[in-house]
C-alpha cells in the first residue's frame, strides 16, 4: 500500500479570534506568512463572513486556526518551544507574546493575548543540560526557577559558579 506522507499541524480552536491570532502571529515569527481564511456562509453556526478557518505559517510550520465559539479554551497542557539563537531573540519573543495582555509565567513560560501558551528557550539552556556536570546543572536550574523571562547571562554565571 502506498500513501502520500502528509505533515502534521496543529489546528488552534479560537472563540473568534482565529484571523486575528494568524495575523498577530505571522507579525512576531520571521519567515511567516498568512494563509487562506474560509468564512462561514449563511445559515452557519456564525454570522455569514465571519473568518471560519485561518490558514498560516510561522517560521515554516502550518497553523491552522478555527473560530469554534467558547466551548474550549487553550491550556499549559500545551505549548509551542520557541528555540532562541540569543538574549535579543528571547527578549523580541517574550516582549510581543506578552504585550496586549499576555502573561507571564516561570522558567521561560508565558501565556499570550489568547491565552495560547509558549515556552521562549535560549539554546544555550539545553547546552548547560546536557553539559554533564550535575553540580552545574543544578546551580543553573536554581537560578532558573526565580526567572520567568529567562536570561541567558544569569543562567551561565550561575552554571560556571560565578
């Protein structure tokens, strides 16, 4: 048998805010684009021309969002990783998912205008991790768990001990 490998994406259940997250988010990610907004018809579950479905990308990876009314609501029981190559990535990150209304959380997690959580992670922190020293390892991740933006300065002055 032979089928056609297909990506997986995930799809974001909004109330109704499902074309506006995808144009906030395609303004925070670099290399992202906003894609095909379906819209309800009439005699739908929503007003006729509302945003149904809200395609896009970030970074590459497909979004899709859905306008489903109130009955979900996004949890910590998931979140998106944000990978950060430096101090200014977290910094642009972290600033524009917590404007408007989001929120800050501990260690590098944080909660945007829609309630969608995000993780903003230097590289630099799996580096220190993985770097086999335990005693190391546990004085960075004291200084983490007093952080909520995460500064990458502090966690290795901590990690070398200083």
């Amino acid at each position: 048998m032979t089928t056609t490998q297909q990506p997986i994406y995930p799809c974001l259940w909004f109330d109704n805010q499902a074309e506006e997250a995808m144009h906030f988010y395609v303004s925070v990610f670099p290399n992202s684009k906003a894609g095909y907004v379906s819209r309800y018809g009439k005699n739908m579950p929503a007003p006729e021309g509302t945003a149904m479905t809200a395609e896009f990308e970030l970074n590459g990876q497909k979004f899709m969002g859905l306008n489903g009314g109130p009955l979900f609501k996004f949890s910590e029981a998931v979140s998106f990783v944000i990978p950060c190559q430096d101090q200014a990535e977290v910094d642009h990150y972290w600033n524009s998912l917590t404007a408007d209304g989001g929120q800050e959380s501990q260690c590098g997690w944080l909660k945007d205008k829609f309630g969608l959580s995000w993780q903003v992670v230097p590289n630099a922190l799996g580096e220190m991790m993985k770097g086999g020293d335990a005693e190391k390892s546990q004085r960075m991740m004291q200084a983490l768990m007093q952080m909520k933006k995460l500064d990458i300065s502090a966690l290795e002055k901590a990690y070398n001990g200083n």
